[in-house]
C-alpha cells in the first residue's frame, strides 16, 4: 500500500460523519444495562445512583441535575423506588425529559405489580410504597417490560433508528427467555424452599422461582430488627428447617450473621445492581443470584 494510499483512506475516515449517540440517564445501573441492550452503539448511557448504593437513599448532587440537563431520554424504575431522582429532574429544567414528555420513561408500565397496599398506609408500617412493591427487575420476566417501555421510548426521541431498536430488544428478549429456562432448572430441585430475606426486595425473584419467603430480618421495611424480632426469626426457621438468608450486597451484615450463627444457617449475599459483586450486566447479575442461592440450598 502506497503513502498516497494510506493519505487517502485517513482522509476518508476523518471525514466519515459521527454517528450522533442518544444521550441517555436511567436512576439505577440495572437500568443502564437494558438501555445498552436495546440502543445499542446508537446510545451514550449513565446511571445516576452508583451500584453500592441502597435503592431508596441515594444523595442527589449537582453534577447528577447536569447529566439530566443533557439527556434527551430519562428512564426510572418508578412506584416510588427512585422518587429522590424528582428534584433533579426539577433542577435540570430539561422540559423533554420531564414526566409526561417524549423523552421521560417509566419502566414499571405493564408490570403485573405485588404487594399493593390496601387500606390506609403510614409511616409506622416502615418503608411500604403506594405502587406495590418496586423490586420488580429481580424477576427477569420484568427486564422485558423494562426494555420494551425504553424500546419505545427510544422510537420517540430517535424515530430514524427505530427498526435498529426492534431489532435489538427482540434480540434481548430471546436472550432473557434461554437465560430463563436454565434459572428454573438450576432452582427447581428447591421449589417451595424456605428462605429469609434481609427486606422485603427479592418477593418478584422468589415468586419467580417458586421459593418460599419465611421472614424477614427486618420486622418491618426499613426498620432495623429488635432482639426479640431476631430471637422470632431463628425460631421460625429452626421449625421449618430454613438454612438460607438471603441479603442484598449493600446491607449491613451483622443482623443477618447473628440469626444464621443461632440457627446453623448460611448467609448469602446477592449482587442485586449491575456492577456489584463484579457483575457487568443484567444477566450476569440475575445469573450470578440463582447459582449463588441453589449453591445454598443445595448445602454448598
């Protein structure tokens, strides 16, 4: 190849237009991910709240308004999980992103949502949301909702690149359906198992995969355990045979270490964001909590 050649072809490259990202923000990482699945090389995505976070006390800061300023799509988890993400959007004073606008999306539209609350809800009964239970990415049935409400969120700010977007979300949802079917037969030896769970955050997982929620280490949502409410749990799964408890990366362990100690059981961490526990996807985050709670229940 000639220097005239090698000239031409750089010349050629350098003149090439940039393919213009979508600029896009979600609250959580797991989100993130999914946007990655549908745009494609057609996005530019951040997360807002970092995969060591806790769900509901993530610190808004100024550079987070300034992200949300240049986005052109916003995605949330919704049902007041990420209601601290408001003032932002506020602070941002970006009018297309904003609830209502082209540019906002909620992926918890579709969702067949659980433990709603009926009746009068107050602060005594802990961190209990209006909506129903917001953990609903841990059934990965779920991240297709997910993905397809940023599927169309993407046609209405990028309608040029549509068809690519299809594309794309059909690719992940057939991915999501394989991965599916081996989850099922990794825990189906185990259905109807009972585990205790840290919060109440994993009801779409267990529903998911057929195991049985035993107790929670918290007595209520948010509220940290008395004595007696750990005492309450240990003998409860001392009577049902319970070995396993299951707590989300960033809780504290010593509850939980203090329960399984008196009743000859194993604490099990799951990495429940993308990015924790050296998870770089959403896949690999479910798929790394399904072997990690068979292995528990399978004595290992």
């Amino acid at each position: 190849m000639t220097k005239r050649t090698v000239l031409t072809l750089l010349w050629v490259l350098v003149s090439l237009p940039a393919v213009a990202q979508v600029r896009v923000v979600t609250t959580f990482t797991d989100l993130a991910d999914l946007v990655k699945q549908v745009g494609g090389n057609r996005v530019q995505v951040s997360a807002l709240a970092r995969p060591q976070d806790d769900f509901h006390l993530v610190t808004p800061r100024p550079s987070m308004a300034l992200e949300l300023s240049r986005a052109r799509l916003f995605v949330r988890v919704g049902m007041d999980l990420d209601l601290w993400a408001d003032d932002l959007l506020t602070a941002a004073r970006n009018a297309s992103i904003l609830r209502g606008a082209s540019g906002y999306v909620d992926c918890s539209v579709g969702v067949k949502k659980l433990e709603v609350p009926t009746g009068r809800v107050d602060p005594s009964m802990g961190d209990i949301h209006l909506y129903g239970n917001p953990h609903y990415l841990f059934d990965p049935v779920n991240a297709k909702v997910a993905a397809r409400n940023i599927l169309e969120g993407l046609k209405r700010v990028d309608p040029a690149h549509a068809t690519e977007y299809q594309q794309n979300y059909e690719a992940f949802a057939q991915r999501v359906e394989e991965h599916l079917k081996r989850w099922q037969q990794a825990l189906a030896p185990y259905r109807g198992a009972p585990v205790v769970v840290y919060h109440k955050s994993l009801t779409y997982f267990l529903q998911r995969f057929g195991l049985q929620e035993l107790a929670t280490v918290e007595p209520k949502p948010g509220i940290p355990p008395s004595p007696g409410h750990l005492r309450e749990v240990v003998q409860r799964m001392k009577s049902a045979g319970c070995r396993v408890i299951l707590v989300e990366h960033f809780r504290p362990r010593r509850f939980a270490e203090a329960v399984a100690r008196e009743a000859g059981a194993k604490v099990v961490v799951l990495p429940v964001a993308v990015g924790a526990e050296g998870t770089s996807s959403y896949l690999q985050m479910v798929d790394t909590m399904v072997s990690r709670v068979a292995a528990a229940l399978a004595g290992r």
